[in-house]
C-alpha cells in the first residue's frame, strides 16, 4: 500500500479522498485545511461556505437523511471513491433539563449522532472498496463525562462512542477502522457563542464564565486550537492510525484525569 497516504494510492487509481462536515468554520475547517495538505482530494460538507476552503464545496442540511446521502453520492460523483468520512458538523445548546427545548433535542441528536450513523450507513459501501477507509467522528470529552446542562450535546457525544466501537468491529474484516476523537475545549465560534448562555445559566458574568466554568474542569487551563485536533485527525487517517479503531482519543488538557 505504498504511496496511499499522502499523494496517491499506489495502483495509480487516484489521490485517497476525504469527506469532512461542518467544514464551514472550526475544527472542520482546521481539518479540511490540514488533510488538503496531507495530498488528499476533498469533500467540504456544510450549511455555509467560507472562502478559500480546498476542494469540492457542498452545501446540505445534515439534520437530515437527504442531506446525508447528498454528500455521500456528490463524493463518489465527483472522485469515484471515498477513504476517509469526518463526521465532524455540530452545534451546542445550554439549557437546564426543564427548560431544554425539544426541537434542540432533536436537532442536535440528528445532527451530531444520526448523521454520523447515516454517514456509515450511506458510506459503508465505498470505504470498503477503498480498501483501506477511515471513519472517524469528532466526539467530545462529553463523550466520556457530562457536565450540566448540556444534556442533548452529552447524550450525542455519547453515543457515538458506541457508534464508533460498532463500526469498528464491523469495519475491521473489510479494512475500515473507526475512531471518536474526544477533545476538550477548542477555540472556535461554538465555543465563543455559548459563553452567553453559559453566563446566564450559571449565574456569573460572561467574563468570569471562560475560566471559573468553561476551563475550570481541564487541569491545564488552556483553550485547545483548532489545528492541533486537526494534526490529531491527520495521524488517525494517516499510516501510522493503522492500530486506532474502535476507540476514543481523548485530548482533553487533562480534564478525564481528574
Ligand atoms: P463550529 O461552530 O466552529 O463549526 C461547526 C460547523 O458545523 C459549522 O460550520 C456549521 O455551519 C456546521 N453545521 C451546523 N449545523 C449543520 C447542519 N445542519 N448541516 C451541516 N453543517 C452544519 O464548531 P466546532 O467547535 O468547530 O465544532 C466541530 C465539532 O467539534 C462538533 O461536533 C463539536 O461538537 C466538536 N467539539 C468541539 C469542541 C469545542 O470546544 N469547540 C470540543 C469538543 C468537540
């Protein structure tokens, strides 16, 4: 399998071919930016579209199943093939549980946790002709911990780690590995915009809100940025994450270990 990872795979049949969602802003973006200089040819899957994003541009609602077999059909239009599904799209929503709004509930487990299962679903046939696939889903560390709150955000992330252990064993006779990453908190717009809601429902001034509670859980006190979860996604879709399925990789700022 020479030469697959970074420019080309080695039958000559093409450079390997991602999918990232919520390639718009954030992570995704980081991603999208990172595995495009990795030599890879991309899908960007979003409900916006900044400049400058590399590769081929779709715009679809991953909320629903529509929008999730758009984005896996306009891969295999537009490359013949798919070796790597990022499903990475997400939104938060701060709320008490008796106030927590049901159409946020639903959206956000449509988005962050039927869309990955649609992803695979929908996918699961070119990642196994590709030989040599990845899927990985940006979970959180509310994946493996909850914090109050953000009871829909949680239940998602959680579910997904079972997602990930699912495919992972029904991946690995076909040479699809799966992997959740889980990080902490990452500087980006959805961590900025909750700070006011956040403030509101603590109780404390948005100013207070970044360290006192947003940070207060993470050992190392420090905001994780974008390119380095990116860096992390590049390792588990490259030829060394070949060990990786089946598992969370947690960067966290030591928050899981207190
Ligand atoms: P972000 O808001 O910067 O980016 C999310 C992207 O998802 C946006 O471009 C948005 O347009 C897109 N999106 C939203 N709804 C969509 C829909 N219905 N269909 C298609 N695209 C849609 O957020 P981010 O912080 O980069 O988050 C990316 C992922 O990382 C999310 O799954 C999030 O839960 C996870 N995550 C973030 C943090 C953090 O601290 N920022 C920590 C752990 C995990």
């Amino acid at each position: 399998m020479a030469g697959r990872y970074a420019d080309g795979n080695a039958d000559g049949a093409g450079r390997r071919v991602a999918l990232v969602t919520g390639a718009g802003s954030g992570i995704g973006l980081a991603i999208a930016h990172r595995l495009a200089g990795e030599g890879m040819d991309l899908v960007c899957v979003d409900v916006h579209e900044p400049d400058g994003l590399p590769g081929a541009f779709l715009h679809a609602d991953l909320t629903t199943r529509e929008g999730n077999r758009h984005a896996i059909d306009f891969a295999m239009e537009r490359f013949g093939r798919l070796d790597v599904v990022v499903a990475n799209a997400g939104v938060q929503h701060v709320s008490p549980i008796e106030d927590f709004d049901e159409d946020a509930w639903d959206r956000l487990l449509a988005l962050m946790l039927t869309s990955p299962f649609l992803l695979a679903r929908y996918g699961w046939p070119a990642l196994r002709e590709a030989g040599d696939a990845r899927f990985v889903a940006m979970a959180s560390v509310h994946g493996l911990v909850a914090s109050p709150y953000k009871a829909a955000y949680v239940t998602a992330k959680h579910g997904v780690l079972g997602l990930i252990k699912t495919l992972a064993l029904e991946g690995a006779a076909h040479g699809i590995r799966a992997t959740a990453v889980c990080p902490g908190f990452v500087r980006t717009p959805l961590v900025e915009g909750q700070l006011a809601d956040q403030a509101r429902a603590h109780g404390v001034s948005v100013t207070d809100v970044l360290e006192r509670v947003v940070l207060e859980p993470q050992a190392i006190k420090e905001l994780i940025e974008p390119d380095d979860v990116a860096e992390t996604v590049a390792f588990l879709v490259g030829r060394a994450g070949r060990a990786f399925t089946g598992a969370p990789v947690v960067l966290d700022n030591g928050w899981t270990a207190g």
